[in-house]
C-alpha cells in the first residue's frame, strides 16, 4: 500500500489505547472508573441543545461562510473583546473551524514550513508535536520541571531560540498539567517573542477553567507587539461541555485568518451550521451560565488532591486550571505505559501515560467524573501502590 512518509511520520494518540481498554473492560461488565477522559461529563446544558434543534427546524442546514457566520464570528468578536481586551474584526480576523484542534492544524499549515521550528514546552498536548511534523516543520521541546511548575522561563525561552525558530506553542492552562501562567510571566514571554519575532500561538481552550484567584491573561492583550505576533486560539468544546459538537475559533491577522481561510474552503468547509447556531447560544449566555460546571470541576479538584495526599508514593502539581491533575509515579511503576496498562487491568482504573505528553515518570489523571468516583478510583489506586511500589 503506498501511505505516504508524511503519514508514516505520525504518531498515533496515545491516550486512545488506554481509553480502548477501558472501554473492552467496560463492555464485559467491569467496573471501570475512568480518569482518562478529556472532556467534561456534564452534558450539553439544554438552552444550547434547543438553539441547535431550533436551527435544524429554522432551515439552518446550508453551507455557511467557510470560516463561520458572520452573527457566530461577531460573537467570538465581542467574547474576545470582553474577556480577554483583545480586538479582533469579526470579519477579517476571525475563523471558526471544527473545533480548537482543527484551527491548531490550520495554522501549522499557514504559519511554518521545512526547517522551521516550533518551540513547545513540555510537557505538551499531545497533538502539538504531529500537527508541527504535518505541516513539515520540526518540534523543538522546551523542557520543564515540577520545581517551575511545568513553566517555562523567559531565559529558557531565550536560549532555545535559533535562526530557524519561527514560533511558539503556548498552552495556558496546559493539558496536561493543569498549570496557569500568571500575568508576569506571560510578560516576561512576551518581551522575549517580541526581541526575538517569534509568533506565539496561545491554545486557551481551557481558559473558562481556572481556579486561582487572578484573572486569566491572554498574552496578546500585554501589548500592541505581541498583539500582532499572536494567533489567539479557543473554542467552545471545555467550556460548554460541546466536545462532539465540533466549534473552535482563533483570532489573528489579517493575512493568516485570509490563509487559513483559503485551506478549509478547500478542505472542511464550514463547521455544522447546526453546531455554530449551538455555539452562537453559547457565547451569547451570561458569563455566570458556567459558574456551576467550573464550581463542579473545583471542588472535584480538591477533593482528588486530599485522595492523593494520603499516598506518599505518589506526588503532584498542585492544578490551577482544566480539569486534569498530572501525578508523578516514578517511586512506582517502571514507566507510565505499563504503569498505567497494570494499574488498569490491576484495579479497573483508566489513568493515561505521561508518555504521550513527552513525560514518561507521570501519569494524567482527568477529575472529569464525580466526587464519588474519584474517592473509590484513587483509593484503589492506594491499595495498588501499596502492593506494587519499589
Ligand atoms: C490543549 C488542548 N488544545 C486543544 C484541544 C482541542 O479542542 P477541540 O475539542 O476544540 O478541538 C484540546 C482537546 O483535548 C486540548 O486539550
């Protein structure tokens, strides 16, 4: 079969084998507590799910624009200019694709090519690293540690750059580590990019949730410089529970919203037109709509580290944002693949290997299910440590 290198050269997720286990041990009946998910368990909330069916009966079932409707590109317009002081024109500057991850792809694609590099601190999205190769550029990974909470530093960030350096990835709040930048450090990042022309794309998919107590910063609003070096991806899949509903956006130039454009009106198309009438709903709502869905994933957060605290085995970092809480198992197993495999045949509990994420030593734990779950997930999980540990 003649498969191109270009697809060869792609690394298959490494969260689905674990995830497709668990759902085999599900089938026959098991019970499974699941930590692997990367979606929130709420369901769609109703209002939504009636703009969407009120769309199918309105006749909403055409080709749209392929960057989105002009009413769903005004919102993101307005939701940028509210939330994150960013200004973005609506009818230039803005794209919604099929979901976050698709407008990532798109604009590896439009942003880099051969001997480029794109810097990624990790560990990182699993994602990033194929999206970059896809698009025929190199991953340059900016390695972290649990003492800098998984951030990168300015100096770090200096020092990694080459003459081929052409952009970076940011992703705050990370998946997989839960960590939030604060406003300073994003400062001191900025002034680095700016010195150095380096775009910054921001992947801030999981804004809405953030639990510390300082407002979220978005990096392109520190500046008109940095402003114009960054593409400012979201979406509405974490934040209105909306993954299967496929709606992301970015706000950029001119010039890369028109390049990007120019892909997915030879690709994709528009989003669902029933999914963008979903998410015009969405982002119409007051902001409180998600208070109780982000009030939820809190205290499942707090509850997850008070279970965790009671294995000294096991460390982590303390999550400020998303819903994921990334544990270090190295007094544990050998390494996180088989790790996690025995801890899910051992117990039924799916955890995903860090490995994936560039970190072999750590686990991902999603807190993505209920209190109840995650008291009787972690505690079987102590019982195995305890039998299993070095
Ligand atoms: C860091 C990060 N970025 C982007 C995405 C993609 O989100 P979407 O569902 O909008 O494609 C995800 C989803 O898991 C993610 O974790």
């Amino acid at each position: 079969m003649p498969i191109s290198k270009r697809a060869k050269n792609v690394v298959a997720s490494s969260t689905l084998a674990i995830t497709a286990r668990a759902k085999e041990l599900k089938a026959q009946g098991c019970d499974v507590v699941n930590f692997a998910a990367g979606e929130p368990d709420f369901d769609t909330p109703d209002f939504i799910k009636k703009a969407a069916i009120k769309a199918i009966e309105d006749g909403l079932t055409k080709y749209t624009p392929s960057i989105g409707t002009v009413d769903l590109r005004k919102a993101i317009s307005k939701k940028f200019l509210d939330d994150n002081n960013l200004k973005y024109d609506p009818t230039s500057e803005i794209v919604v694709s099929c979901g976050a991850k698709h407008s990532l792809y798109n604009l590896m694609q439009v942003l880099v090519e051969e001997k480029d590099e794109v810097l990624v601190p990790a560990p990182y999205w699993v994602s990033y690293p194929e999206m970059i190769k896809l698009s025929g550029a190199t991953p340059k990974f900016l390695e972290t540690t649990s003492g800098s909470q998984f951030k990168i530093t300015a100096k770090q960030l200096e020092e990694s750059i080459s003459p081929n350096t052409k952009a970076l990835i940011l992703n705050s709040p990370s998946n997989p580590t839960g960590t939030v930048y604060t406003k300073t450090e994003l400062k001191d990042i900025a002034q680095v990019c700016v010195k150095r022309n380096i775009f910054v794309v921001s992947d801030e998919i999981y804004e809405k949730l953030c639990y510390a107590k300082e407002p979220y910063t978005s990096i392109a609003s520190l500046g008109k410089e940095i402003f114009d070096l960054t593409v400012t991806v979201n979406g509405v899949s974490k934040a209105y529970a909306m993954t299967g509903w496929r709606i992301g956006y970015f706000g950029g130039s001119k010039e890369i919203a028109q390049n990007v454009k120019k892909i997915q009106d030879h690709s994709t198309s528009n989003p669902s037109s029933i999914s963008q009438a979903a998410a015009l709903a969405a982002l119409g709502a007051p902001p409180d709509t998600l208070d109780a869905m982000k009030g939820k994933f809190q205290k499942r957060r707090d509850v997850i580290m008070k279970c965790l605290d009671k294995i000294p085995e096991i460390s982590y970092i303390y999550p400020n944002g998303a819903f994921y809480i990334f544990c270090n198992i190295s007094k544990v197993g050998e390494d996180s693949v088989s790790t996690a495999k025995k801890i899910l045949d051992d117990t039924n509990v799916a955890c995903i290997p860090g490995k994936g994420f560039g970190a072999d030593e750590y686990m991902r734990l999603s807190f993505a299910t209920s209190v109840e779950r995650i008291e009787e997930g972690i505690s079987r999980i102590a019982k195995w440590v305890k039998e299993n540990s070095k």
